[in-house]
C-alpha cells in the first residue's frame, strides 16, 4: 500500500510545480521571441542590398536589386551557361555580394547553376516556384556549400530575377546561421539554469508557504487531539479573520460548544431522573419491605391495610412506567428524522378527550371541535394532547370544568385551577421543573417538555397563559388544511 504524502507536502510540491511551470513557460517564451528578432533581423539584413523584389536592369539608375544584378551580369551569364549544380572555384577574385557567404541562381526549370566562387545551395520547391515566376520570393532556413566547401546551416533568400537577354531566373543568396544558433543556444543553456534555480526557490517558498498557512490547522489538530485524549470541550480556538482558517475554527468552536451543551443536557437529565425516579422507588421499597416482614413474621396485615398497600405499589409503578416513557420519548436524539404523515387533529382531540373523562370522573370535559389535518406522528400527537389535558385535569378543582377547543388549526384547553404565576410561566416547558405548588401532586415534571417537542417537531407552536377568570389556558398552533390532503 502506498503511503500518501502529508497535506504540508502536497501543497509544497503543487506550488513549486506551479512556480515552475511559470518560470518554464516565461523561458520558453523568451527564447522564441529572441529566435524571431534575430531572425527578423538576418532578413531584413538579407533583403537589405536587393530590394523585395528585384526587377530587370533597365536604362538609367538601377534600383537596389538592379545594381546587385548589374554588379553579377556576367557571372550569371557564366553560371547560366555553365549550370553545373556543385560549389566550383575560378581565377576571379570577385566574392559574393554585400552580406551574403552563398549565392547561386537557379534557372527556370528549378535547378541550381552555381557562380565560381560564390558556393551552392540546395534547392527547394519555394525556389523552383520564384524561378517559374509562381511566387515573388521564399524564405528558408537550408544547407549549403561555402566557396571554401564548408557544409553551413543558411539562411536563403531567393527573389526572381531576368538575365540582360530577358529569361526569367531567380538568384539565391544565404547567410550562415551561426551568428544567431550560436547565441540561441547559449540563450538556452542559460534559460535551463535560471529555470533550474527557480524550481529550487520554488520549492523552498512552496515549503515556507506550506508551513506559514498550515500551522493555523496545526494549531486545530492539536486541539481536536487533546479534546480527545482529555475529553475537556470547554478549549477555544482563536479564530481572527475571516479566512477559511478563521471560518473553520469559528466552526469548530461552534461544534465544541454544541457537544459541551449536550453533555451538559445529558448530565442534567441523568441527575433530574435519578432524582425523580428516587421517590417512587423508595416509597415502593418501604411498601414491598412492610409486606414482606409481615409475610416473614406471620402476622397478616389487616386485609384494608394489605389492600391499600397493593394500591400505592400499583400507583407507584404505575408512575414509573410513565416516568421510563417519558424518558424514553426525551431521550430520542432530536436530529432523528420525526415521522411525518397525514394526521387528523380533530380525532386525535377527541380520543385524548374520551381518555381524559375517564381519570378526572368528577369533572366536567367540554370538547368542541371541527376538522383539521397537520403534518406530524399521530401516537406522538396524541401523547402530547392527553399531556395538556392531563395536566388540565389534574389541576382543576373537584366538579370543575376543563374546555377543549380546536378551531382554525389552533387548539385551546382551558380549565379553572389555581393557574400558574407569572414568574413561572417561563419554565413550564423545562424538563422536571415542576411549580412549588404542584410538587406535592403526582407526576414527573415532563409532560409540558414532551408537548412542547412534539409540537416544535410538527412545526407548530405552544403557549400557556393565565385565562381570564382563574385557571391556565393552553394554546397549540399547528399548520395544516381543513380538507385531508392527497
């Protein structure tokens, strides 16, 4: 398995290949720019004594290409005459004409006629054509022959031209190439340095670069490390700015803060159980115990003494097994997806107003309702409603009334108990808060925290309220549709 280089290294290694790429790319692009000055330079040097193009010799003062002509009249008669195609000598000391080392003719059939002295050329078919009278010039790079048979790179110029008799040719004349390959070349070996020397310094500011902009994630992974091994989320990372780094810091700050909360939450909600859960387990203890010594001893309790004792053990679990689904409904994580259907509000009402009736026989359970659906868990739902009635009906007064309304998708329950204080009414959505007044009355301070939940989860809303007249008027908003959806 390959190991895969540090992040340190790769953003090292990207920014020298970027780096070099630029200086490789800047190099080469001034190589080829010097390339065509100096060429553009043996051109005009080349065209600079003959003209672009050159014509007949007539009477009168000859042009610049004239009088390159007029001055090699009779050596190309003699080339013309001759044509012999190989660099030859002779007995003239004449020597090529201005600038150029080579210079031949070529007829107009594309062959090469050589002047003695002046050397030999290859011909191409850009030369042939100027020769034919199909192009005013070409311009090449070739091979060629000196005067003195030395084989040279050249650079070849051919324009057409007429002989004193009127035929159509066309004269070649070259330069050597080593006045500008020379210095191209050196240009190069020293472009390859300098390229070499900046993907050096590449490297090394890449590196530079690469410990500068990691060294704030150093700082992080160093903080997640020791969150880790320590368990303490109360660390901090400073994040100033508003880069990235910054930005991811802030982040991380956030979700350290969000897991402190919810350990703290945890905890509380460990602490609150076991306190709740500790009353009705020592009350059912103290009962079990007394029944057992008196099954130990054998002496029987009086049969209304065994009776009342199987009834509070009864109420007891009773009331922890409430408390445990209470729990059990508390502890489910909130970022679990909540069940979401089609739900008939008015019926559930009416089904936690049947059950309500039932635990409060004395009183009076007046329920109005007209058809509404919402979005949401229906067994969730119903919790939630026997949670306000309920808890209406526990603190109404014995033969008192308890009002159930839903209307327009807002569901009221009002009763005619002592009503909570002003001061209250902000916690009594607190899980086990419980009112001084009410913590003599059974129950486990979670029902109003369930309501609430529920109702967050289906998109709704819920307040309580001092009603006008005495007693506490719930209210539950929840969006919906008169008509059942599709």
């Amino acid at each position: 398995m390959t190991r895969r280089l540090t992040l340190r290294a790769r953003m090292a290694l990207l920014t020298a290949a970027a780096v070099a790429l630029a200086v490789a790319v800047c190099a080469a692009a001034g190589w080829y720019l010097t390339r065509n000055q100096l060429y553009h330079e043996l051109d005009r040097r080349l065209g600079a004594s003959i003209g672009a193009p050159p014509g007949p010799v007539p009477g009168g003062e000859p042009g610049p290409g004239g009088r390159f002509l007029h001055n090699m009249e009779r050596q190309i008669d003699q080339a013309l005459l001759m044509c012999r195609s190989d660099a030859t000598g002779g007995n003239t000391d004449l020597r090529p004409f201005g600038p150029y080392e080579i210079t031949q003719v070529v007829n107009a059939q594309g062959r090469a006629c050589t002047i003695p002295n002046f050397g030999s050329l290859e011909v191409t078919a850009a030369d042939a054509r100027v020769a034919r009278g199909d192009s005013d010039r070409a311009l090449h790079n070739g091979t060629g022959v000196t005067a003195g048979g030395k084989t040279e790179d050249v650079r070849i110029l051919t324009f057409p031209a007429q002989t004193t008799g009127g035929v159509r040719i066309a004269v070649s004349v070259a330069i050597s190439l080593d006045e500008v390959e020379g210095p191209l070349d050196n240009l190069a070996l020293l472009l390859v340095a300098v390229t070499a020397l900046g993907v050096l310094l590449s490297a090394a500011a890449g590196l530079m670069i690469a410990r500068a902009s990691l060294r704030p994630v150093d700082e992080l992974t160093g903080v997640a490390e020791h969150i880790a091994r320590t368990e303490d989320l109360g660390i901090r990372i400073p994040a100033e700015g508003t880069d990235e780094i910054a930005r991811l810091g802030r982040s991380f700050n956030a979700m350290t803060g969000a897991l402190a909360a919810s350990r703290e939450r945890q905890q509380q909600l460990i602490a609150d159980a076991g306190h709740e859960l500790r009353t009705p387990l020592t009350s059912l203890r103290t009962n079990i115990d007394l029944l057992l010594r008196a099954e130990a001893s054998g002496r029987d309790l009086p049969a209304a003494t065994r009776h009342n004792l199987l009834v509070s053990v009864k109420a007891q679990m009773l009331e922890l097994s409430s408390l445990v689904g209470d729990l059990l409904e508390l502890a489910r994580p909130d970022e679990a997806e909540p069940v979401r259907q089609s739900v008939a509000l008015h019926e559930v009402v009416d089904r936690a107003v049947d059950r309500a009736r039932l635990r409060g026989p004395g009183l009076t359970v007046r329920a109005d309702t007209e058809p509404w659906y919402v979005q949401g868990d229906p067994a969730s739902l119903e919790r939630a409603v026997v949670n306000l009635l309920d808890n209406a009906v526990k603190f109404s007064p014995p033969a008192g009334t308890v009002a159930v309304r839903l209307a327009g998708g807002e569901l009221t329950v009002r009763d005619h108990g002592p009503g909570i204080p002003a001061a209250d009414l902000p916690h009594v959505f607190e899980r086990f808060w419980r009112s001084p007044s009410a913590r003599s009355l059974p129950g486990s301070g979670l029902g109003l925290s369930i309501v609430a939940r529920v109702v967050a989860e289906s998109g709704g809303r819920v307040a309580l309220e001092a009603a006008d007249g005495g007693g506490t008027l719930a209210r539950v908003r929840l969006p919906g549709t008169a008509q059942p959806r599709d």
